[in-house]
C-alpha cells in the first residue's frame, strides 16, 4: 500500500482525507503464476494495481485462440469490470504470468473517490494516458507488414515485457501463429548473428 501511495504524491498532491480514504477502501492480494483474476465464471468488480508482478487480459476468439489484449507491469492498474477494450465482458479474462501482488479497491469506492478528490480524479487520468501510450504502441506493432517485422517491432517497443513474457504469450499478444513465430525467431538470431561478426 505505501508503494501505490508514494506513487500517486510523484504525481499529483495527495491531501490527507483522500489517502485516508484509499487506505481504508483498499486491501492487498496475491497471486501465484498462471492463476487467474478474471474469468467469465467470476465477478471481480474491483479497480487494481499491480504492486509486484505481471497481468494481462485475454479473451478467446471462436476457436479457443487466446488473444492478450494487455499487459500491466508494476503501477499499472486494470480493472475487473468491462473495459472499452473489452469485446464482450462474459469473454474476457485476466490472469498473471508471473507471482503478483496487487492493490484491490471495489469499482465503486474507486468512482467515489474520484468524484469526493480531484487528485485521484488526476492520477486516474494519468494511468489511463499510459495505457492508452502502450495501447497505441502495440498497434504500431501490430501495424508492421510482415510477422519478423512485427517481432522485431515489438522487441524494440516492449524490450522490458519482452525479458518477463514466455514466447506463447508474445505470439496471444503480437498475433503470430506457431510455426510462424519459431520460423521469425530462427531468422532474428541469424540476423543478430551476423550483426556480430561484422
């Protein structure tokens, strides 16, 4: 709790009533790797940030293919209600690819002190800016015409995720298939290799 709240007084001032009031509306979860905070089964109307670790959000297309809409690192928060970014809310999953704890505060409290405190109003704002930064980034990345300068693309932009993801969930998240992202790799390293003995 101290590290959200020393995060929020590097951004905006933060008075003495609103940190009251998010001390005592928030509690601290955590989480083993894999497991999952969102699922079409569970309710989880709760606004977060990660403290420790690594989330993400997925949904399932037709097929059973995962599609990861999102990764949240250290201070980035996610919600367990239905985001703009969400398809439809019965599809939408969030799980950890890593041990994390997270701050938990119920959505409506997170609405009520946003409306009772400009400040947290502002901080909110902020978050959700970086959001839609990374938002956009992957976009770009998406954007890219073939799927080795989608790998590279991505490499490039998310270079910190890239260290922390496992390769099924950097293929859920740029869009490559399989066979396509083995084949991608196996030409990065010829490239890097290369690159090396120049």
């Amino acid at each position: 709790m101290d590290r959200f709240i020393n995060y929020i007084r590097h951004r905006v001032p933060l008075p003495p009533e609103a940190e009251a009031f998010l001390r005592e509306h928030a509690r601290v979860m955590a989480f083993e790797r894999l497991n999952h905070f969102l699922t079409p089964e569970v309710r989880a109307p709760y606004w977060c940030v990660v403290l420790e670790g690594l989330a993400y959000g997925y949904t399932l297309g037709e097929e059973g293919q995962r599609y990861i809409r999102w990764f949240a690192s250290e201070m980035h928060g996610f919600a367990g209600v239905r985001h703009l970014y969400t398809p439809k809310p019965g599809l939408h999953y969030i799980q950890f690819a890593e041990v994390s704890r997270i701050l938990c505060i119920r959505a409506s409290k997170m609405r009520e002190a946003k409306e009772c405190f400009p400040e947290v109003s502002e901080l909110l704002h902020i978050m959700n800016q970086h959001y839609q930064d990374r938002q956009d980034k992957l976009v770009e990345v998406l954007q890219q015409e073939s799927a080795y300068k989608r790998y590279t693309k991505f490499l490039d932009t998310f270079s910190e995720l890239s260290k922390r993801t496992e390769p099924d969930q950097e293929m859920d998240f740029i869009n490559i298939a399989h066979t396509t992202y083995y084949r991608v790799l196996k030409q990065y390293r010829a490239e890097r290799k290369k690159q090396v003995k120049r």
